[in-house]
C-alpha cells in the first residue's frame, strides 16, 4: 500500500462518483464535507464535475508495442532509463 488507497482500491476508480467515494473513505469528515460542498454559489465546483463527467477514457487492449520507450524529455533534454 503507498498511501491511503492501495493500487487496487485506485484502479478500481473510474468516474468522477468513484473518486468521490474513494475520497470520502479516506478523507476525515470535516474536510471531505469542505472540499465536497464547494464555497458560496458553488459554480466552480458544478465547472469541476462537469469536467471529470466529460473526461473519457479509451482502454487499449491488444495492441502491440514491441519496443516500448521508457525515456522522457525534460526542459527539452531526451533523457533514457
């Protein structure tokens, strides 16, 4: 476990109603009710849902990568692992 979710419990999240119950479960009462209710008018938390609801993932099963590249580009210097 690397922190209050395992890897499984986070895999299994996958919407935005899954995240918000992972967050609950973890989250002491007093700040999930804070961060879940939004402040005011709440129009940024309504911009923040509609946001992960628009958010669509495409699993790629099957598809075949020979020689995957495990480098990266940082500050614009190819650097490999």
């Amino acid at each position: 476990m690397d922190g209050p979710l395992s890897r499984r419990q986070l895999s299994q999240v996958l919407n935005y109603d899954d995240a918000r119950a992972a967050a609950r479960a973890v989250l002491p009462r007093y700040l999930f009710r804070d961060v879940d209710n939004g402040a005011q008018d709440e129009l940024t938390l309504a911009r923040n849902r509609q946001a992960f609801r628009e958010v669509r993932l495409l699993p790629r099963m099957a598809v075949e990568n020979p020689a995957p590249k495990i480098g990266t580009t940082l500050f614009g210097v190819e650097l490999d692992l």
